[in-house]
C-alpha cells in the first residue's frame, strides 16, 4: 500500500497469477472530466507463466477515460513495462498513467485515438486539471516512516 492509494484486493494462484488492485485516486472516468472525475478505479493484472521476462496484461475494470486504454479496458503498457523494475514500481506507473503524468502518458501513440485527441484539447482549456492528482503523494512518507522493502512478485499472496 502506498499513501493510501493502492489497495490489494484479491491474488489467485499458486505461484500467483491474477492481482486485483484498487485505486483510491482522482481520473477521468469520461470525457465529462474535469467537471466530473472518477475516484475509484479497480484493476486486475495478469501475470504470465513466465513473469518478469515477459509483461503482465492489465485490464481497468472501471469507466476510465485515457489515451493509453483500449475501450474494452485493456491497458497499452507501452513503455512503462520494464522487466527489471519490481511490481510495486509497475503499479506506482499505472497510477500514475491514470493521472495522467506528462512522463508516462502517451497521446502520440494512443490505444484510444478519441480520448488522445480529448487529452491533447483538454490539457489546453483545462491546464490545472493535469495531472489529476499530485504525483508527490503516490510515494511520499510519513515522517520518520522507515523506507518499504519493494514488493516482488514472490511477495504476492
């Protein structure tokens, strides 16, 4: 759990194969943001036989607006997979994808050309509403809160 934002929900599997993450976060959960945004978002990450070498899939269960999710809620990992980085990092990114952190997300190459084209117009009208969150909260401590060990996927169960 980071700051309150990323909860585990459910794991299956023996080694574990299925994730479900909840966000507790601000995003666009349409095109009506950013006079209406969605604050919960569930997520479920699937990890291949052969994780880490190959990327995990991941699939938002919930209304999100965003250049770099296919309409059926499939998320196009694009750059932000990085097999040397543990699965907490690989979370703290899809967090920050969701609010729409000017260093992951990717309007250029989006999995949703609507939603691009929305981002790009929406950045201009609407410039405070990007990120949609402070991204300093995804990571910071408390203070004298003792450093976390990062979670791997053998941590998961």
């Amino acid at each position: 759990e980071h700051s309150g934002i990323i909860q585990r929900l459910a794991v299956a599997g023996n080694p574990p194969n299925r994730l479900e993450v909840g966000l507790s976060m601000r995003t666009a959960g349409s095109q009506a943001y950013p006079n209406v945004a969605q604050n919960e978002v569930n997520m479920e990450i699937q990890l291949p036989t052969d994780y880490p070498i190959s990327p995990p899939q991941v699939h938002i269960m919930s209304e999100v607006w965003n250049p770099n999710v296919y309409a059926n809620g499939l998320v196009c990992l694009g750059p932000i997979w990085m097999s040397s980085e543990g699965l907490d990092l690989f979370v703290v990114k899809l967090v920050r994808l969701l609010a729409f952190d000017p260093q992951i997300v990717n309007p250029r190459s989006p999995a949703n050309l609507t939603a691009a084209t929305w981002y790009e117009r929406r950045k201009t009208e609407y410039p405070g509403a990007f990120p949609t969150m402070d991204l300093k909260t995804i990571l910071v401590k408390k203070p004298g809160e003792p450093p976390e060990r990062g979670m791997g996927w053998t941590d998961i169960k």
